[in-house]
C-alpha cells in the first residue's frame, strides 16, 4: 500500500488528490490531503472579497466527500525530502512514500517594507482583513502595486467598489501588456471609466506605513496598499533540499516530478513547469491540468509504467474590470494574443465561467467524468 500525501488543498491540490485517489483506489493507496484551512479558498476571488463581496463558503470535507481521502488540518512548517517528512507548525510529522506538492505561492515582497505595511492575497484571511481596512476609510489613497492581471482586477474593483477612494496602479509596464491592442485599449477606457489613476514605468523603492516610494525618491501617499506584483515559492521550500528556481519553485520533469527528488510532484503555483515556449506562470488556466497530469504520473509509476509528458497550451487571458465589465483575450498555446476577444456583458459572463468552473470539474472528477483528452482540449492542445 501507498503512503501519498498532497499538500494545500487549492485549486490543483484538490485536482490532483481527487484524481490520484481513484486511480491508487484499486492498488490500495492511502491518500491525505494536507490543508492550513477547513476551507477551499477561492483565490481566483481574492479580490472580490478585499473589496467586500460576500461569497459561499466551501468547506473542503464537503468537496472530497466519497474520495476515500483524508483531509489532515495543518500548517506545513518544514519539509525534509531527503527522509520524506513534511513537518506541522503544531508539531506533527507526516511521512510518504510519494508526495504531491501543492502549496501555492506568497507575493514577491522583497521591496523594502513590503511584507510589512503592504496586503497581499496570500490567503483569505489577508483579503477579508484589506476589505476590513478599506471598509474604515470615509476618503483616501489605496495604491496597488503591480500591473499584471491581479492588480488590474484589483484596482478596478476597489475603484468601482468604492467611488469614494482614490485607486492608484502603479505598473513598470503598460497593465496587460501582454494582451492584444484591442483588447488592452478596452481595459484602459475601463480604467478611465473608474478612475483609476495609471502610473506607468514606475519601479518601487520602498512601501511605507502611509506612502510608497518610487525609485528616484517621489511619494505617493497610500491609506492601504496592496502588493501584486510577482510570486514566488513558499519560504519552506528552499530549506526541503528541492531543487528551485530563482523564484523559489520546484523544479520538474516533463513528467512533474521534482528533478531532484522524483518521488516528489510538484504542481500549479509552486512549480517551474517548462514548456517548448517557456515556463508557465501561475494561473488556474495551467495548475489544474498539471495537478490532474502528476497524478496520472504517479499512478502509472505506482503501476511500473512509464509516465506521459505534460503538454500544455494557455487559451486565453480572463480580466475581470469590476463586476459589470471584463475583457477575455484569446490567445495561442504559448499566451500571445489571437486576433478574438470578449468584452462587456458577454466577457463577465465568460469570466464567471472560469471562476465557477473549478468545483463542478472537482464533482465530475470524483464521478471519474472527466477524461484526460478534455483537459487537454481546455488546455489549448490540438
Ligand atoms: C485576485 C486573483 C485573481 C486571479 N485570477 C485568475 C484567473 O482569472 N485565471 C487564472 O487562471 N488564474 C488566476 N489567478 C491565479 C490563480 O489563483 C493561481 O494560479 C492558483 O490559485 C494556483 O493554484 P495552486 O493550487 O497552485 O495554489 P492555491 O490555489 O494558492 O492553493 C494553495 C493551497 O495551499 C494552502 N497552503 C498554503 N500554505 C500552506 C501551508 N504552509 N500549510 C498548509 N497549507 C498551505 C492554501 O491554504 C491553499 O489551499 C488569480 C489570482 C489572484 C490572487
């Protein structure tokens, strides 16, 4: 029998423990779903939540229900891999034969006061504590820092949430550079529309409790600041003797096992995932059907089978611009912009879509519904 331990119950960490746990069923492997929290956070809804939405609540027994998994309580503190143990903050230790690592991400804060007198959507507690603050301000100045996707959802929602605040995104690059010309200059009229003010081609020196300081000593005075700008691998990680990336992700074969230690998987957020055009950054769009492919790994290892490559191909960039506007770009498999996009009515629903998709896929994994080629379709592979 199997010892196989996932860690963090989030969006892949659920995929691949559902799915790992049918196919270990009949070779009798034991499956636990190490978590911090009884519930499944909604990351892709972090933002909702910071700027007051009230969303359902999913507790993660409910999710797993008739999977055979265990769901364990627990903040993971320590990771030894070369004795296969993850350690509890309280105290308890738990080995494997095989381990499915899960963990997400934190924000990239290493600007000078950053993790101090910045938020950041590391969990939900965060969230719900930056919408308590923002809730106590009659007027003022939230800055978000970070022109990505995430800082782009933010601003405009806070903005939209909050007429009264003034919402300043601060962005090294044009927010969605990444995007098509049509569809960015959708976003930009949208931001207009808020009143969000874009600062662009700003780097950021230092956050403080009342300001951020750009680079070049300008401060602009902050009430709350948000800090989006990039991820990277929990801190636990670079002491489990994982090899790592520069960002602190463990880094995987074409089969998702860690390099260095392939008895470990690593999935989503917290793994350096090469493809031919590159290594995927962190989206829902690529963690779950990498959590659904190292599962399928294990199991074939389990099996004395040779494991499949993980293919992926992005399909499209879903922006949410409050809660009566949105832009979707589609794109090619390695994310740069096809000529369609979505906006307005029809792009909210399509982003709802996304967000909502992840529990249904969850049910009708358990029901051994879902097969692998529809993944791969989802993902872009022709
Ligand atoms: C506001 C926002 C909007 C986004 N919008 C999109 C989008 O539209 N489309 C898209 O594809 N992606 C989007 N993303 C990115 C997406 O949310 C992440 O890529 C995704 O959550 C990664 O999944 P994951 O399972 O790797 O990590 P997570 O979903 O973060 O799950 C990690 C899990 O591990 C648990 N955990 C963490 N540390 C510990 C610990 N030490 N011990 C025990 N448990 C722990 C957490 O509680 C959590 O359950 C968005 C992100 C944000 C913040």
């Amino acid at each position: 029998m199997s010892n196989i331990l996932v860690l963090g119950a989030g969006y892949t960490g659920i995929a691949a423990a559902v799915r790992v746990a049918a196919k270990t069923r009949r070779v009798g492997g034991r499956v636990r779903l190490v978590n911090a929290s009884p519930t499944f956070t909604e990351r892709l809804r972090l933002h909702q939540t910071a700027a007051g939405e009230s969303l359902a609540v999913h507790p993660l027994d409910e999710i797993v229900a008739g999977t055979g998994l265990d769901v364990v309580l627990g903040r993971v503190a320590r990771l030894d891999a070369a004795r296969h143990e993850a350690h509890l903050d309280d105290g308890r230790v738990l080995g494997y034969d095989k381990l499915i690592y899960a963990l997400g991400a934190v924000a990239d804060a290493s600007v000078p006061g950053a993790d101090s007198h910045a938020y950041t959507f590391y969990d939900h507690e965060q969230a719900v504590r930056l919408c308590g603050h923002l809730g106590t301000l009659r007027s003022g100045t939230v800055v978000v820092v970070g022109g990505g996707l995430t800082g782009i959802e933010s601003a405009a929602e806070f903005a939209e949430a909050h007429p009264r605040l003034h919402v300043v995104l601060l962005s090294r690059g044009r927010p969605g550079s990444m995007m098509g010309e049509r569809a960015r200059a959708h976003l930009d009229a949208a931001l207009e529309r808020l009143c969000v003010e874009v600062r662009t081609g700003v780097e950021v020196h230092k956050v403080l409790p009342d300001a951020v300081e750009l680079v070049g000593g300008e401060l602009i005075h902050s009430d709350v600041t948000l800090w989006t700008a990039g991820t990277r691998g929990l801190p636990l990680v670079a002491g489990s003797g994982l090899s790592v990336d520069a960002r602190d992700r463990i880094v995987v074969d074409s089969a998702l096992r860690s390099v260095s230690h392939p008895d470990v998987y690593a999935v989503g957020d917290a793994a350096a995932v090469t493809q031919k055009f590159g290594v995927l950054h962190g989206t829902c769009q690529g963690g779950i059907p990498t959590g659904l492919h190292a599962a399928d790994s294990l199991a074939a290892t389990l099996r004395g089978k040779t494991p499949k490559q993980f293919r992926f191909g992005y399909i499209h960039q879903p922006v949410s611009l409050g809660r009566k506007d949105a832009v979707i770009q589609f794109t090619r498999p390695d994310d740069s912009p096809r000529r369609w996009y979505l906006k307005g009515r029809a792009a909210v629903a399509y982003k709802e879509m996304v967000s909502s998709s992840p529990l249904p896929t969850y049910r009708l994994l358990k029901r051994g519904l879902v097969p692998v080629r529809a993944f791969a379709l989802s993902a872009g592979i022709p």
